[in-house]
C-alpha cells in the first residue's frame, strides 16, 4: 500500500502484493529508502509461495551489498524474511 514501487507481472492486495501470473515470473523495485547514513541495515519483509510453485525469491540491492542473492520462502504460506545489506553508498534500493 505504499506508492513509489515498481513491478512486472504484479497486483495489489490488501496490505500485500502478488507477483506473478501461469508461468510469468513476477519483479518488484522498492521505491528509493533512505537509511539516514546508515552504513549497514537489516531488511525485514513477509513473503510466501502459491501452492506448488517455486520456493525461492531472487534479491538483489542497488547502492549497497545484500547479504544472500537468494531466499527460501514457505509453500503455501507466509513466513518472515530477513536479510542484511552492507556498504550502503546511497538510497537503498531492493529488487
């Protein structure tokens, strides 16, 4: 429900967001965060796979250094996410 995001092949949900379609894979841009000089930050989020589909979500980070490239998500279910990016130069972008 926050503006600024960019996607492809995504839709809006109550307080969340679906990506993806059949076997169109789905890609989402945070807008611009801004981590007031922080040098290093942890990156929280939810996020779970539809029944049967794949189970991994592909990250990746602009003007920083994510810790994983990748991470398992739940089959049929939400669960809660973390990663850490590092050397962080400007706004932070997620991808």
């Amino acid at each position: 429900d926050n503006e600024g995001w960019t996607k492809s092949s995504g839709y809006s949900a109550n307080q969340c967001a679906k990506f993806g379609a059949g076997s169109t894979q789905g890609v989402a841009t945070t807008p611009e965060i801004d981590c007031q000089g922080a040098k290093d930050v942890t990156v929280t989020f939810k996020a779970g796979a539809w029944s049967g589909d794949s189970e991994s979500l592909t990250l990746s980070a602009t003007n920083g250094t994510i810790s994983s490239e990748s991470v398992t998500i739940a089959n049929a279910a939400w669960m809660d996410c973390s990663v850490s990016v590092s050397n962080i130069t400007g706004k932070l972008k997620l991808l």
